[in-house]
C-alpha cells in the first residue's frame, strides 16, 4: 500500500474496510454492522424521531439507541439492526451469489 506524507503525518489509502485497515478481528462483520447503523440513524433522522420515539418503533430500549447512536452496538446482532430498520420502514434484500473468488465477500448497499 502506498504511504504519503501530509502535513507531516503518514497517511495511507484504506482498502475500503477501515476495521480491516486496523487488522480489527472481524472486520467484515463490523463494516456491515456500522453501515446498518448509519442506516438507522439516517432513518431516526428523515422521521423526525427521538431516540424515545424510535426505540418504541424498533421495539429496544432507549438505552440501546442511545448506545448505537454513540458507536457502541457490540451488543446488537446484525440479524436486529435488520429487524430495526424494517420497523422504520426500510426494505432489506440479501442477494447470495457465487464468489469469483476462493473465499466470498460480505457486502452491503443502502440506497
């Protein structure tokens, strides 16, 4: 991976999974996790919901959307970040598909 200096600090492109950039355990998994995330919070947003309000629609806590809302959704399976964003209105589709590789990839598009 090529390096540059910017402003006097080594920088270097990501391979476009920063957990995996880290060398993070897991790292598909987290990507997928954050982008659901993001998902939610754009959802909350364009709804116009308080944490209160969204939590009640996506039948968890406040707390736990507190703690999303915050980066911390270790505690959360994929499987419920999907079921959330089903209660607030969200489709999900997940294609499987041969690899072109030995070993596939996870991937996830939110449009």
């Amino acid at each position: 991976m090529k390096k540059r200096i910017i402003d006097g600090i080594e920088v270097q492109r990501s391979f476009g999974n920063v957990y995996a950039d880290l060398g993070i355990p897991d790292a598909e998994r987290l990507k997928i996790k954050t982008g659901l995330v993001v998902a939610i919070r754009k959802a909350m947003r364009r709804l116009g919901l308080t944490q209160q309000e969204a939590a009640k629609r996506m039948g968890i806590t406040q707390p736990k959307v507190s703690d999303m809302m915050r980066g911390d959704f270790s505690n959360v399976s994929e499987r419920k970040l999907m079921d959330c964003l089903n209660r607030l209105g969200y489709d999900i589709e997940i294609n499987v598909r041969q690899a072109s590789e030995p070993v596939g990839h996870l991937k996830l598009a939110i449009a």
